[in-house]
C-alpha cells in the first residue's frame, strides 16, 4: 500500500508502476469539498491517476462512475462523471471498464442525513425491484474484481446498475 498526495500526484509515478489492473473509487462530495474541490477531486485527480497508471504499465482500468454519468448534465455532479469517464477513456488503456452504479448503499462513518433517509427509502424498494435505485457497495466491490477475471466485450465496456447487480452476484 502506498499513500499518495493528490495534490503532488505526478511526484508519486512509482506508486502507479508495474500494476496490470487499476481500480478507481475515487470521489468526494460537493458538500465536504466545495464545487471546485469537487471537480478537483472527482474529475481532475481521477484522470491524473489514470494517466500514470496507464504510463507505469496498467492495461485495464476500472472506474467507479455514477448512474447518469453525462458530460453535457445541467447537474455539476453527473457532469463530472461523464467528463471523468470521457477523459479515462482517451488514456488510451488496453482495456476500460466503467461502472455506473445507482445510489450505494452502504454504512459510513460521517452524518448525512439526507443520504440516510434515501437509503432508508431505497432499502424497501430494493425488496420490489433490487436493481433499478440502488446497489450495495459490496455487490459493485464484486462486479469491478469479476469484471477483470471475464473476457471483455471490446476496448471500453460501461456497466448499468443492472450489469452490476448480475455481475457482483455471479
């Protein structure tokens, strides 16, 4: 395990060296950074790692992205996504697997609230429908690892909440 400054990531080129798989969960909110610190983060930072795994040897990458990713989004958060996604992808790697996932479902140590009570919401619908609104993390921790251990389906393959769910439980 290497720690890496984001903001001096280029100074850490040898911790993205001779890895054949990257796996990217990267993210914050625009609550905890601010808009700029956001896109620094999620965007900015994100690219600058997928571009030095790609120079240390990486082959496959695989990005954690968002259920309506879209670069042309009103929404500064899918916006990002779908800039991210696009800027992971022009890197240039052997192999891209992006995951869209709906809202995670997970426990975490800070409050928020307004997550909580969504997760709540989610929890029960996911009886219903277990794959449309919502997805555990561990179910897409599984989907990114069985991804690499499958044959791909071209250069860059994009994974719905659906694909997700199928592919973590199988």
């Amino acid at each position: 395990q290497a720690v890496v400054d984001f903001e001096r990531l280029s100074e850490h080129a040898a911790a993205f060296q001779g890895h054949d798989v990257g796996f990217c969960c990267l993210g914050t909110t625009k609550a905890k950074a601010g808009a700029a610190g956001f896109v620094r983060v999620d965007r900015d930072y994100v690219a600058q790692a997928a571009e030095l795994a790609r120079a240390g040897g990486c082959k496959h990458f695989v990005l954690q992205s968002s259920q309506g990713a879209n670069q042309h989004s009103r929404f500064l958060y899918l916006r990002v996504k779908g800039e991210v996604e696009n800027l992971v992808q022009a890197v240039g790697f052997d192999r891209c697997t992006v995951l869209r996932p709906a809202v995670l479902l997970c426990r975490r140590q800070e409050s928020r609230p307004a997550e909580w009570v969504a997760q709540q919401l989610l929890r029960g619908v996911a009886w219903v429908f277990p794959t449309a609104y919502s997805v555990p993390v561990e179910t897409v921790a599984r989907a990114m690892v069985a991804s690499v251990l499958q044959p791909g389906k071209g250069k860059v393959e994009v994974l719905e909440n659906d694909d997700i769910h199928r592919l973590g439980k199988a």
